[in-house]
C-alpha cells in the first residue's frame, strides 16, 4: 500500500484520513465554540471559572495524546486507537448534550472527560498513520501533511458555524449533538474505507512490527530525539502566544475593534467578536495551497524544519508587533476602537507562521522519531500545545492588569527572539537530524 513514487502526486490514502479528520475537528471545535459560552449562560458560572475550567479542558485534551499514543505504539495499533478515541469522543458530545436529563454538572464533567480520553486516542494516531503513507525520505511527506492540515482546518471552520449556528440559536444540546453527529460520520467514513485504502498500514502495535523493538536506540536515534525536543521547546512558546486567539485577542476584538454592520445584499449583518475565531481556520485553507506550492517551487533551496521554524516564530512576532500598536493606538487614543483589519492582519501573519511550523513539526515527528515510537512521540509533540495552552491562559488572565500594548508586546519580542536563536541554531539542529536531504 505504501507509495513509493516520489512524483509529485499523494497517496489516495492521504484523502481519506484528510476527511476523518475533517469531520473530528469539525466535533472538536464546533464544541469548543460554544463551551466557554454554554457554561456562562446556559449553566450560570462566572467568567472566572469558565475560562479556567476551558483552559484546563483544552491543555488536557493535548496531553492524553501522550497516553494514546503510548498505548498504540506499545499494544493497540494505531487503527484501533483512532476508532476506540471516535467512539469516545462521540459518547463524550452526547454526554454534554444531557445537561438537561442529568445534573448539568455531572454531564459537563463527563462529556469533557471523555473528549478529553477520546481525544487521546485519536489524535496523535490519525496524525502519525499520515505519516505511514510515506517512505523516510518521500519529499511528499511535508506537502502531504500540509494538505492534511487543510482538512483540519476545513472541519475548524465550518465546526463553529455549524454547531455555534444549532447551539445559540435552538438550543446547546443540538449544538453538541451536530458535534457528535460530525464524529460519527467521520467514523462511518473511516471504518468504511479503511481497508481498501490503507492496507495493513497501522494494524499491528509499531513495537511489535519493528524487527529492532528491543534493541536500544542508536546513536543517530538519540541524536534525532534530541532534535525533535529542541524543536518541541520552541513551539511551546509558538504555541502559548497563538494561542491567545481564544482569550486576549478575542476580547481585544470584543472591546478595542470597530466591529461594522455589512450589507450583503440587502442582508444587514453585524460582525460578532466571534466571527474572529474563524478568520484563522480561513486563512489556512487560503494559504495552505500557497505554501505547499512554495516548498514544491523552491525544490532543493526548501527551507530545512529548523529554518521553517524559525520562520513560524518570526511571522509570529509581526502578528504581535500589529496588535501591540492597535493596542497603544487604542489606548493613546482614549479607548477609541480601532480598525477590525489589524486583528485580520494580526491572524494573517499567525497563520503564516502557524503554516511554517504545525504542519511540519507533524511530518518532522514522523519522520525523525524510531519507528517503535512514532505515536508516542506525535503525543510530545502534542503535549507541547498543552502546556502552550496552559501558559496561554496565564499569560491572557493579566489582560486587566497589564497596559494593552505590553501585553502584547512581550510574545512580539519573545517570539522575534526565539526566531534568531532558531536561525542560529538551525545548523546544529540539522547535524542532530542527520538528513542529507533536508
Ligand atoms: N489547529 C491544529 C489542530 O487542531 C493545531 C492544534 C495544535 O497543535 N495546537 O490540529
């Protein structure tokens, strides 16, 4: 099953893990919209706690993959995992939507509890069996999963229209309901097609498949481990400032944007704070194409992972150096709103960014980690957006505390930083790699 060919043309298989996980992120974040709002309105909790209990939920749900992906490599497989982690994720939406059967807590507290579990299951596996679909040195493998990260994106657009849509305007339980219906036909599609398209690919547990599962690691092994964490450092910090899209740049559009009223023949539409939350979903699947062409075009000068990253951090600070002069715009100014196409160009350079390093830290992790530990280590990668996320909600909670402009002046300047100490080691970086080819 696995396609040698180093053409330009991807697996077919690529495509039908790209629809799965459509349809998961689409469950993901369409719930995710209308957590924070449900638990205000719908349940009575203060801001305070929402926002806690949404930042403790989200950095979970990024650490479990570290436990699923663990159990795939070692016992389950990846195929396996990925249909236990919908099953989960499914039982967990239905769970949140019975916040009116059962006490709201208890369901609140069980549905969380399971997307967090099923979640576990599901994403560092579905990510790493992309990964299978490759030879160690296909050239496809980056551009591969730069088309995948569409599908991400695609399900994180449509998700909060949808189920935001059915939970605001009917009620919440149909808005976690679509969610879950959205994993269930990710599932459908998947135990449908499977087979067909990908073989044996990820059946068997990858420590049982690999001819050297108890041989220790070797050197260039070691040397790549090391590659990877460094890089994983990093996209803690990439992670905490963009993150920062759901809390502090979201109230900046809520308080701080002119947010205008737009005719769209004849139809009066007035842009939500909200709205913002899919402006970065969008762009990813305007720019995705762009750069996978990029790295297509630009052949042998493509630029290596630590350089991407690199790049990632340094678009990062633009976005943060426009907000932070919206941000003492606004304030010099007397806290007269400023224009929503600073937030939109603030997300335009996140986006960027975000294209130079989430996609490729995925194909990195693929390609560079033991084949005996590739999920496990598609779950460090994860577990790097846990603690980003973690420190993102820190980071954000000093939004009354701190002058505006500050608070976004530090991850523009901390990210600029890290840029140039990515630049400079991107050499010692790529010995640890030990590619010729990257
Ligand atoms: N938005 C991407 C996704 O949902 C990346 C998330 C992340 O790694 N923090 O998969």
């Amino acid at each position: 099953m696995k396609n040698l060919s180093s053409s330009s043309k991807q697996p077919s298989a690529l495509y039908m893990l790209f629809s799965v996980e459509m349809w998961e992120r689409f469950n993901y974040y369409g719930m995710r919209a209308i957590l924070a709002l449900f638990m205000t309105k719908a349940l009575g909790f203060d801001k305070a706690t929402s926002t806690q209990i949404f930042g403790w939920f989200t950095a979970f749900v990024y650490l479990t993959p570290l436990l699923g992906g663990y159990l795939a490599d070692r016992f389950i497989g990846k195929r396996r995992s990925i249909t236990i982690g919908a099953l989960i994720m499914i039982a967990g939406q239905y769970t949140l939507a019975l916040y009116d059967i059962i006490p709201a807590k208890i369901a609140l507290m069980a549905g969380l509890t399971l997307i967090i579990i099923g979640n576990g299951f599901f994403k560092p596996n579905i990510s790493s069996i992309v990964g299978d679909l490759y030879e160690p040195n296909d050239k496809r493998r980056d551009r591969g999963f730069t088309i995948f990260y569409m599908g991400i994106n695609l399900g994180s657009f449509i998700g909060p229209i949808v189920c935001g849509a059915l939970g605001q305007g009917i009620s919440w339980k149909y808005g976690f309901m679509a969610a879950g219906t959205g994993m269930i036909l990710g599932l459908i599609t998947y135990l449908s097609l499977q087979k067909h398209f990908l073989g044996n690919i990820g059946l068997k547990p990858a420590v049982k498949q690999s001819e050297f599962s108890n041989q220790p690691l070797t050197k260039i092994e070691k040397d790549r481990i090391k590659a990877i964490f460094v890089l994983i450092a990093f996209s803690v910090f990439f992670w905490c400032f963009f993150e920062q899209a759901g809390t502090s740049l979201n109230y900046f559009a809520d308080e701080a944007t002119r947010l205008p009223v737009w005719d769209i023949f004849g139809w009066k539409i007035q842009i939500q704070s909200s709205f913002f939350q899919s402006i970065n979903p969008m762009f990813v699947l305007l720019l995705a194409p762009m750069f996978s062409l990029l790295w297509k075009k630009l052949n042998k000068r493509e630029p290596s992972i630590p350089n991407k990253f690199g790049w990632g951090l340094l678009l990062q600070g633009i976005a943060f150096t426009i907000i932070a002069i919206a941000a003492s715009i606004y304030i010099n100014g007397g806290k007269a709103q400023v224009s929503m196409l600073f937030l939109v160009a603030t997300y335009f350079f996140c986006t960027t960014g975000e294209l130079c390093l989430s996609p490729i830290g995925l194909s990195m992790i693929t390609r560079l980690s033991p084949a005996k530990y590739v999920s496990l280590m598609m779950g460090v990668w994860f577990a790097s957006s846990s603690l980003g996320n973690l420190f993102a909600g820190q980071l954000a909670s000093f939004y009354d505390r701190w002058t505006l402009s500050h608070l976004f002046a530090l991850p523009a300047i901390m990210s600029i930083l890290f840029a140039i100490t990515m630049f400079i080691m991107t050499k010692k970086i790529k010995t640890w790699m030990h590619e010729t080819e990257y």
